[in-house]
C-alpha cells in the first residue's frame, strides 16, 4: 500500500475534504487489480460509475464496484471475494470479506483500521465499506480491453464499451424504483462522447425509437424534483459546477430525439 501522501498526491486539484473519496477510489483500484490478476475473474466485465470515473474519466467519484458476470458462479465469486481479502492482509491492510446472493452476487469488504491510519476520521469503531456487485447483463457484446496503470496497480481490465454503459443508464433511470441523481450525471457525460446501444435498450425496453423512450423517462423525471435531486451529487463532485449536468438532462434528452428527427 502507498503512503496517503502519495495517494492524495494523485488527485492534484481536488479539495482536501474529499480525502476519503480519494482512498475509496485508491482501494477500488487496488481491488480491480486483484481480481483481474485471477484466472478467477473470467467472465466478468466492469461496468457502471466506477468504470466510468476509472477508465472513461468522469469527474464523478463511484462508491462501488460494479461487473457484469458471464457464466461465473457464486462459489467462483465467493473464492475471488476471498482472494481479495488475502492480498490486503498482505499488504499490511485488515478488512473482511463476504458473499451473499439475493439475485446477484453482493460482496463486500469491510476495512476496519484504515480510516484510523489515514487520518479520516476521530471514530475509533468507524469501518469504511466497498460494495462488489457482480449480475448477468443477459446481452451479448465484446468488451474493450483496458489498462490500469494508475498507483501501484497495472492491470488488464475487460470493460464494458461507452455506448453500452450509457444504455445501462437509460435503462436504470427507467427501472429504478426512484430515479437516481448519478444516472442523469453519467448520461450527460456519455451523451457528450456518444451514443447509446439502441439494441441494449431494444431488448430491455421493447423499443429502439427515441421519442418513445425519451416520453418514458420524462414521465419518471415527473416524479422527482430535478433541482433538489442535483444536490445528492454534490459529496461526489469536487467540482459543484458539474453538478449542472444533472439539472440539464432533460434538454440533453430533447437534444438527442430532435437529432434523430433532424436525420
């Protein structure tokens, strides 16, 4: 493990007060470089905000690790969950691992001393907490091939591509039981740099035309209050001016469907 000097040093321009975030980006690192350095991890694809923030440099900080899995098993996961917690006990760092499956397969790792020795805390029973949520995308598409090369960590990494991530997230606004702030950050950050997988969404949704699916999120987005939803972003963003992507999703959304009439 770095020293926390180190670590912070990578994050030039970020406030001291997102310290933590910085050390949970470190330790997601270091888990993505634990699992893809196993033949365990065979068939499994990073996806969602971590992926994001890691290897398509979003400014917004994730909090968890999430993959899509292809024809792993839970006893396979629950072993890689194991190799992760044996590499941080070599490296000096106490944490505990689990596994459990109530639909997909949920690990977590729970680090009981770091907050304490990085200084990020006056609690001396306080645990900082990395979800490991592995589920099948039940689609077929060809992941692009990654380096992570950031910290101490090189590693190969399986990701899922752009277009892909942003039809997850449309997708996600659609079927969240609520809709969540940090989808409609990430699509606007994606709409900036691509399109969505109109066959993702064709499967998921039972329709690949524009206009239908942009009426079907803005009847979500009726329920909630776009202004107010903006400011749940804001412990994830150094930067609160990004905050502004959230309140301008509609308009992206518009802007995306009157490209397709325009076409």
């Amino acid at each position: 493990m770095l020293d926390p000097e180190l670590v912070y040093s990578a994050f030039s321009g970020i406030p001291k007060g997102f310290r933590r975030a910085m050390l949970t980006e470190y330790l997601q690192c270091k888990i993505l470089g634990y699992i893809y350095g196993s033949v365990l991890s065979k068939g499994l694809v990073s996806i969602g905000g971590t992926a994001l923030r890691i290897f398509y440099g979003t400014r917004r900080f994730s909090e968890d690790l999430d993959f899509d899995s292809i024809d792993v098993s839970f006893q396979r996961f629950t072993e890689l969950m194991d190799t992760v917690g044996k590499e941080f006990e070599l490296e000096g760092v106490e944490c505990e691992v689990s596994a459990k499956r109530p639909g997909a397969f949920m690990g977590t790792v729970r680090f009981t001393g770091i907050l304490q020795e990085w200084e990020l805390t006056a609690r001396g029973d306080e645990v900082l907490r990395l979800k490991i949520d592995a589920g099948s995308q039940n689609y077929s598409y060809s992941p692009e091939i990654r380096i992570l090369n950031r910290f101490d960590i090189t590693a190969t990494i399986p990701v899922a591509p752009d277009s892909l991530v942003l039809a997850q997230k449309l997708n996600a606004i659609l079927e969240r039981s609520r809709v969540m702030a940090r989808d409609l950050y990430d699509s606007v950050y994606l709409f900036g740099r691509t399109e969505p997988d109109m066959r993702y969404l064709l499967q998921k949704q039972g329709t690949d035309n524009r206009r239908e699916l942009a009426n079907r999120i803005n009847r979500k987005l009726s329920q909630r209050d776009i202004q107010r939803l903006a400011s749940d972003l804001a412990p994830f963003l150094p930067d609160r001016k990004e905050v502004q992507k959230v309140k301008l999703f509609p308009e992206i959304l518009r802007n995306w469907v009157e490209a397709d009439i325009a076409t």
